[in-house]
C-alpha cells in the first residue's frame, strides 16, 4: 500500500474513532461532531481509493462529487449517493449556529458512515471488523 493511501486511511479512521466516541458518551456527547466525523471519514475514505488508483485528489468536501470521480473504479458505489449526500449535508449543516444535531440524526449518521466506510476498506483489501 503506497504510504499516502495508509495515511489518508488513518486520518479516516482517527475520525471515525472520534465519532464512535461521542457516540458512546453518557455525559454531553456532541451529536454535531458525530455527523462532523462521519462526513470526514467517508471523505478521507473517497480521497484514499482516488489515491491507491493513482488519481489526483481534489480539495472538494461533496461526497456526491467525490463518489462520481470514484465512480469508474467503484460503480457499485452508486448504492451510497442518498447516503453520502446526506452525510454531506448532515455535516454542513450542524457546524455552525442556528441548527443543532438530535441524538436520531446523529446516531444516523453514524449508521451510514459505517456502511460506507466496510465498503470502502473492503475495496482497499482492509478488514471491514
């Protein structure tokens, strides 16, 4: 595995253990960070599959537009469009004022990230756990 696909896997996981995380606290979990995370890890995981391919990675955070670049390598990817454009939106939307994450939409969040990412360590020959 070429080191800067190890490493965007690991600034992906460092995140989805973020998220998993807060989503295990008892005590004020940050239900705004959980779908913060879980956009951050399915993207790191687009940008890695760009990298192990070779392709140049773009600095865009739509995971829409980052599955369609990925398209060509992954088109059963196409099964997560909904759920990616939703983690993009969820991630957008609670990171600033004026809208607040509910422990529903972030527990979705989480639920989807998951499926994403055992899609994507399955394509990059990781274990999916």
């Amino acid at each position: 595995m070429k080191p800067l696909v190890a490493e965007w896997i690991a600034k992906a996981e460092a995140d989805f253990s973020t998220l998993e995380r807060e989503a295990r606290a008892r005590k004020n979990p940050n239900y705004d960070g959980i779908c913060f995370h879980a956009q951050q890890c399915a993207e790191k995981y687009l940008k890695a599959r760009l990298c192990a391919a070779g392709l140049p990675i773009q600095k865009i955070h739509d995971l829409v537009r980052l599955l369609d670049i990925n398209l060509p390598l992954e088109p059963l990817w196409e099964t997560f469009r909904s759920d990616l454009a939703h983690l993009t939106d969820a991630a957008v939307e609670f990171r600033y004022p004026g809208e607040t994450a509910t422990r529903e939409t972030a527990m979705q969040a989480r639920k989807l990230c998951r499926a994403f990412r055992s899609a994507a360590r399955l394509s990059l020959g990781l274990p999916t756990e």
